[in-house]
C-alpha cells in the first residue's frame, strides 16, 4: 500500500484517485474547489461517469480514499504526489500552465520527505523541468530531495473506470530509474504494459497519441465530404478501410468532427509547441481547420433542407461532446445551438445527461425537454448531434407521425438509410447519400 497524493479532483483526478484506491493504496484526492469537495464527501459525485460513483463509495467506506481542500497537508501526508490538474487552452492557443505551476508551488511549500511528484496532466514538453525547478526554488527545507516523473492519462470520458482498470499502457517518464521503478510498480495490479522513456518523449506521446486519433478524424471527415460528392458511402469505406489491420477500424466514424475537454486544445497546443520549436506542422494546423469546418456542415444541411431558419422549430437532440459523459468543452452544440437561434430559429434541445451543465453554457432561450418525443413534437427538422443510446433506440415512427416535417439531418450517422427511407423520412447525414429528397440532392437514393 502506498501513500498517494493526487492534486486536481476533476474528470482526471478523481477517477485515477479512485482506481488507485481500488488496487489497495490510500488516495487522497485534493482540490482549490471547495464545492467540489464538499459533495465528494457527501458522497455526491459532481461528474457523470459510469461506474464512478460504486467505486468512490467502496474506497471511502474502507478508508482507502479521503477528500480534502487542505491541499498542503495532503502533499504533507503522501510520498507519491499526482498532478492531475486542468491545462485549458489559453487566449492563444496554447496549454495554459498556470494550475500546474500553483500545484508545483505548493509541493514546494509542503515537501516534508522525499517524494516524487508525478505529472498527469498533459502538458507541453519541458514541463517536468519547470516544475523541478518551481518545486526547487519553493522548498521550505533545502535538503529534502525529490523527484519528477511524467506519467500522461489516456482515459477517456464516459469509459474512464474501465480505460483506467484496463489501461493499453502506462506510459511512465524519468531521469531516474528507482522513481520510474517505483512508478512502475505501483502500476503493476493493473496488469499492463509499461513503457518507460525520458521526461521529454513521455510528454510528447501524450500530444503525439491524442493528435493522431484526431488526424484520423479529421481524414475520415474529408473522405467523407467526397463521399457525399462523388456517391460513396463512408461507413462501408471506413469499414473497408479498417479491415487493412496496418489501418485498424477505430476513430474512423465520421461525423461532425472531434470535439471535448482534449482534442481541441492538445492538437492547438502541439501546433503552437511545433510552431515555437522552429517546425510549421502544416498537416497538424489542417487537421484543426478541417475539424472547424466539419462542424458547420450541419447548418449547410439545414439551410439546404429547410431553407431559411427565422420561425424554424429545430429539435437538437445531444448536447454533450459524446456519449455517457455530462461535459460540454468544445462540444459542437455550443457552436451549432448559438448559430441557429442568431439565425431565428426555436430551439427544443434533448440530452439525457448534460442538460444542467449546458445550461451554464448555452444562451437563455433554449428550451429543454426531458424526452426525444418532446424535443421533436412539432418541429419542422431534427438534429441530431450526440449519439446517446436514447437516440439510437428512438421509436421513428412516434418521431415522425410528431414532427411538423419528417426531416432529420443527423451529424452522426446514427442510422442506416433503409430504415430511415422506409420511416419516411428525408435524411441527410454525413458521407453518405440523402433519402426521401429526390429532386433536391444530386446525390439521393430510393430502395
Ligand atoms: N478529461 C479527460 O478525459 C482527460 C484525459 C486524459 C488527460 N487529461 C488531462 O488531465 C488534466 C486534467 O483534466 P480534467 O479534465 O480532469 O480537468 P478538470 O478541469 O476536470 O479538473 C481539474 C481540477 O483541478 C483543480 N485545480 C486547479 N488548480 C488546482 C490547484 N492548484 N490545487 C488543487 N486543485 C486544483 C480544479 O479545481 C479542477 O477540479 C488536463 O491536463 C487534461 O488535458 C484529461
Ligand atoms: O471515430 C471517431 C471517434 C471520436 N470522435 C469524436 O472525437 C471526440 C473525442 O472522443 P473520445 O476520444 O472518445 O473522447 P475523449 O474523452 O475526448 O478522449 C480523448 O482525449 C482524452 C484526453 O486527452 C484521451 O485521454 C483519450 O485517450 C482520447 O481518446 C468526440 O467528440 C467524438 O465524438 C469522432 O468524431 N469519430
């Protein structure tokens, strides 16, 4: 068992604080949110994620794992120290380091035995650097020594518990091989392989793993605005594709582009740190404009379908950036939402779980519904931008006989055109043919 100490409770925090706890060492997860905090220790989980609030309870009730805003007596109390606190992006694009440079601080401030600080969060590479020499310069006593190991997070949101308990990897960064065994060893219940590099290659994967899946994306997305043009199918080409195991079949579904808490900001931080290294990484800055365009394409497809939208009734069904997750960074919702309500549209939105935390994000006048059915009841066109379960499963038949016209235009190709033709409905998607338009589309098809 060992004494951990992870700074930062968020979406990344929380859960590896909690998978720690889970293979036996005492957790204590710490943060500046007192709120936050408060509900934890309640026993109230501030995220949705699956699975998340059993195994905090469990790791609570055996005392494996403790909650705290006394950020400097929980360094005091641990010899492994976590960082695992927010890198937004900032004004210009870049990782904005201020919450891990005040996470540093304060590890120097409390560094009472040695230790070894672990950096979680995904940062530009040098950063272990930096936070030796912040914890250095802030050391209360000069002859405590410590050591600073890179150790990036590849969970994603609404399948963290099980990302985590069943990690690909633990990819682990050092200049010192007993704070990397170390490392390593805690890591051994999870039962993975390890992959242990130097500091600055254990930063990099991180932006280099995350820019990747977005390129992939981003290709997909290309690929399938030709489809659209040239009467190709995307899902049967990203699926012919995939079978080619040099190519694999995951992070090819097309759609209205990447959104979330990383993506975004990691590929504009890459960019930025390539920029500043002397490298224009023109393929990565596509990849970004590519990824922008993709999620205007929607109202394309509206204003082709319904033509102008002032007095349109739009049902906008998803408002999350995925799936089983109640985060709302950079989901497409904020960018489509606000355009269809400046262009006079009434908005009836549906998520099953992001609705409270849209509500801080979204403007005032949209209207929010419990149900698909009241989302739809009366509007003249349906879109479709998360595809939640309860989306997926919805009875087309209830849908359409409610709506005002049965028109979908659906950003994530949540179903096969046969059985939206058969429904009735016109349909468009993304890389793929329209159905029930004839007439209108170059590129309608009938069955
Ligand atoms: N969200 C993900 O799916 C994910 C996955 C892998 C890696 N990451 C990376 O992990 C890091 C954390 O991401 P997140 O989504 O968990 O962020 P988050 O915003 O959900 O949580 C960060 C938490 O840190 C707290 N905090 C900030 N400064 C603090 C300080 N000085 N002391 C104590 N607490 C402090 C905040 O109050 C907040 O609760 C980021 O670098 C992110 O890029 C995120
Ligand atoms: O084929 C795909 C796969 C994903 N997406 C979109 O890509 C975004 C990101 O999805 P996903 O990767 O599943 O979610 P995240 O929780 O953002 O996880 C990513 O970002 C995390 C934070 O760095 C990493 O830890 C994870 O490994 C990485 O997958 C979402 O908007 C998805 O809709 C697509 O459009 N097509």
């Amino acid at each position: 068992m060992r004494k951990i100490t992870v700074i930062g409770t968020g979406y990344v925090g929380l859960v590896s604080g909690t998978c720690f706890a889970e293979i036996g060492n005492r957790v204590i997860c710490c943060d500046v949110d007192q709120q936050k905090i408060e509900k934890l220790r309640r026993g109230e989980i501030p995220i949705y994620e699956p699975g998340l609030e059993e195994l905090v309870m469990k790791n609570m009730k055996r005392e494996q794992l403790y909650f705290t805003t006394e950020v400097g007596e929980a360094i005091e109390a641990s010899d492994i120290i976590y960082i695992a606190v927010g890198t937004p992006m900032s004004d210009t694009g870049e990782a904005d380091m201020r919450y891990v440079m005040s996470a540093a601080k304060k590890i120097g401030e409390h560094l009472n035995n040695r230790k070894i600080i672990v950096n979680k969060s995904t940062v530009p590479v040098g950063t272990a650097e930096l936070v030796r020499e912040v914890v250095q310069a802030n050391k209360k006593y000069p002859w405590i020594s410590f050591d600073v190991v890179s150790n990036p997070e590849f969970l994603r949101e609404g399948s963290a518990i099980s990302d985590c308990m069943n990690m690909d990897r633990a990819v682990i960064g050092s200049d010192n091989a007993e704070a990397a065994k170390a490392i390593a060893e805690l890591h051994a219940p999870f039962n993975t392989h390890i992959f242990t590099t130097d500091l600055e290659s254990a930063e990099m994967i991180k932006y280099a793993a995350n820019t990747f899946l977005a390129t992939k994306i981003s290709f997909i997305n290309a690929i399938a605005n030709v489809c659209e043009r040239v009467g190709a199918n995307v899902i049967d080409v990203a699926e012919g594709m995939g079978l080619d195991s040099r190519i694999g079949s995951k992070f090819l579904q097309a759609g209205i582009g990447y959104g979330g808490s990383c993506f975004p900001k990691d590929t504009y931080a890459l960019a930025h740190m390539a920029d500043k290294a002397g490298y224009d990484f023109e393929l990565l800055k596509s990849v970004i404009k590519t990824n922008q365009r993709q999620r205007l394409i929607i109202m394309d497809k509206l204003r082709e379908a319904v033509g102008g939208l002032a007095g349109k009734q739009v049902a906008v069904l998803g408002l999350a950036f995925k799936p089983n997750t109640d985060d709302m960074r950079y989901a497409p919702s904020l960018t489509i939402i606000p355009e269809l309500l400046k262009q006079g549209a009434f908005v009836r939105a549906f998520d099953p779980i992001a609705t409270e935390s849209a509500r801080r994000e979204l403007p005032g006048d949209v209207h929010y519904c419990e149900t698909v059915e009241q989302a739809v009841a009366g509007s003249d066109v349906c879109v479709i931008l998360t595809e939640w379960n309860e989306v997926l499963s919805m009875d087309l038949d209830r849908v359409r006989q409610t709506m005002k016209q049965p028109i979908v235009i659906d950003g994530r190709n949540c179903f096969d055109l046969q059985t939206m033709q058969k429904s009735g409905f016109e349909y468009h998607s993304i890389g793929r043919s329209s159905v029930n338009s004839a007439g209108r589309d170059r590129h309608s098809v009938n069955f």
